[in-house]
C-alpha cells in the first residue's frame, strides 16, 4: 500500500517535472544546466512551488467582501508607486531541484518529439559473463580447486596430529574439497561513440564555442539515454586537424586559415582504425562559422562525406555557428542529399533549441 506521504512525495515530483519542462527551452538556451551538473545528477533552479493547504489564522477580506472597481483583478498584489520604505517581507525565491540525467533526457524527448533511437549492429545485445570469484564447500568434479583443497585437508591433518612427518600422505575427506564459485554479470554491448569536430581558426571566438558547448551537452544527455557505454572522441583543426581532450576542444584558441577537409580526414582515419562499422553506432558533429580557405577544399569535404564518412555513420551533423559571410560551408552541404546528414544554423542561443531538434530528429 502507498503511505500518504510517499503520495505527497510523487505529486511534489510531477510538479517540479512541469515546471522544469515548461523552462526547459530556457535551460537549453541558457546553459544553467551544465554548471550544475554532478556525477549521475543535475540540480535545476526551479520557481519557488508551494503545494496548496489549508491554514489557521486570523479572517482576511475575500472575494465579495470591501470596496473594490470593476475590472480589478482578483488575488493579485497590486503595484505600488515605487517610492516606499524598505519593506521587511520575503520575497520569491528559486528551489534546487535535483534530477538524473536519465530524466533530463526523457523530458528532453518529450519536450523536442524525439524519437528513440534504434542501435545498430550486434553491439545492441548484452552478454552475460561468467567471472570465478569466490569458493564454495559444494559443486561438480569440474570446478574442484586443488590447492585450497589441497591446503584444507593438511590444516585438518595438522590439527589434529594425523600428519606423517615420515610418510607424508595427505587424503582429502568431503569437508575439506572446495569449489570455484562465480558471479553472472551483464556486459552491456551497444556501444557507441561521439567524433565532435569542431574549427578553432582565429575566427572561432569565445562566443562561437559556448554556442558549441550549450549544444554538445545535449546531443550528450539524448544519446546517453540510448547507449550504456559511449566514448567521445574530439579533433580540433584550422588548416590542420589534432585529435585533443575535452578540456582544449573548449578552450583551445588558434590563429590561421581554415581547412575542413583535415578534420573529414582524421576523422574518417579514427573511424578505420578504432571503431569497426558493422560493431559500432557512429555519431560525428562538426562546427564551425563556415569560413574554408576555398571551393578546392569544399569539394574535397563533399567527397570525403560521400565516399567514406556517411556510409559509416549513423548520423553526420554540422552545426554552422556565428558568421558575416556569405559564401559558407552551409551552402555547400546543400549538394548533399542523404538522410544522415542534418545541418542547422546556430547563431544565437534561441537557435540551440531548433539544432538539437535538427540533429536528433530523425532518431537515427
């Protein structure tokens, strides 16, 4: 049976579920989220909310009751001239609201009509793996451990003065045979991993990476609803492309030209060497302002995305952010026509929401 306040509990839950999907547009926009992240957690400053209930206390006027105008609008403060002392009352206040990434994800799902993904390859089954872990008094003739059988009965023979200093025998009687004994465990198997490409050219500000990292966190929080295991993997490039860790992706600041074909490449060559097509879901990001050093280099990408990195992945975004320019990378991408890969236009935090839309729309 439900006790009361487990029923309290639950409602209290549903509550702050609306309210945070309600502000869940401004949190992707915003970013609040990230900076509150913990292991296995997210704490989301929420509006204060305060379950109604009855009170004793002293009779108020109510509806109905003193002088009033028409069109005054019922239980509502009205606003003073702006002019008075410094008052003495409480005001509004914002609550932590703590909720898993697993959460965060659902709402996501439900808030941008996700579908959910369906993984690809043998990878998408577990396996059970039986590990040897312990003893046992009792078990088949297979899994009898000699030495510890071996050590039971000579510890039994020594205690009791049995033992032949002469002649040593030592017989084992059934309490002292002992057994290996294991552990089932599952081993998750679809495994996936997320190539984030991103160009760091003098062009590239501090502004254009936050609009990067705002969206990264949440093709992170989607996928890892789909996927037990991911691996990141991140390439940063100018005219050349290097594989960094996640702190520099952010944080690296370069001068120089802009060529996307080194990053197409390197990413293609981390595909081949690490990740095999048929045992790995494959997701690749690449942002960028749009800014190449030239048609040459564009058609170069445009080969590279047909020949060898659609056909591997599961999905190809390229997210194109801040830019004056005209003659951009985006418009080059219009020459591709295949369902995996999505482009979408990120040039201010509202746009966030609709590129997340964008890339994971499709459910692939």
């Amino acid at each position: 049976m439900t006790l009361p306040i487990e029923q309290d509990v639950s409602r209290f839950r549903q509550i702050v579920r609306g309210a945070i999907r309600q502000n869940l547009r401004k949190y992707i926009s915003k970013g609040e989220l990230i900076g509150r992240q913990g292991k296995d957690v997210v704490s989301i400053p929420v509006p204060q909310i305060e379950l109604p209930s009855f009170r004793f206390g002293e009779p108020r006027g109510g509806v109905g009751q003193g002088e009033g105008e028409p069109g005054t609008p019922i239980g509502q403060p009205q606003p003073g001239q702006g002019d008075g002392a410094a008052g003495d009352e409480p005001g509004d206040h914002l609550l932590e609201a703590e909720v898993t990434l697993e959460e965060l994800a659902e709402l996501l799902g439900e808030e941008l009509e996700l579908p959910r993904i369906q993984p690809k390859g043998k990878r998408n089954l577990e396996s059970q793996v039986l590990r040897y872990q312990g003893l046992r008094r009792v078990g088949p003739a297979g899994l009898r451990y000699f030495k510890r059988t071996y050590r039971e009965a000579l510890k039994r023979q020594l205690a009791y003065g049995t033992y032949n200093w002469d002649r040593p025998t030592i017989i084992p009687v059934h309490d002292d045979m002992r057994y290996r004994s294991w552990k089932t465990t599952v081993r998750p198997e679809n495994n996936a991993v997320v190539i984030y490409m991103m160009d760091v050219s003098g062009s590239m500000t501090e502004r254009k990476k936050e609009l990067v990292r705002l969206t990264t966190f949440w093709i992170d929080t989607w996928l890892r609803a789909h996927y037990p295991h991911l691996d990141f993997r991140y390439v940063v490039h100018d005219a050349a492309a290097h594989e960094v860790d996640a702190q520099t992706f952010y944080h690296l600041q370069e001068n120089g030209g802009t060529c996307i074909s080194s990053a197409y490449e390197l990413c293609q060559q981390i595909i081949s060497a690490d990740y095999p097509v048929n045992d790995w879901n494959l997701y690749a990001f690449h942002f960028s302002d749009g800014e190449n050093s030239g048609s040459e280099d564009d058609q170069r990408c445009l080969r590279l995305l047909h020949e060898t990195l659609l056909p591997a992945v599961n999905l190809f975004g390229y997210g194109q952010v801040q830019s004056a320019g005209s003659d951009l990378f985006m418009n080059r991408l219009e020459e591709v026509k295949d369902e995996k890969m999505v482009r979408a236009q990120i040039n201010t935090d509202d746009d966030i929401y609709s590129a997340i839309k964008s890339f994971l729309g499709k459910g692939l």
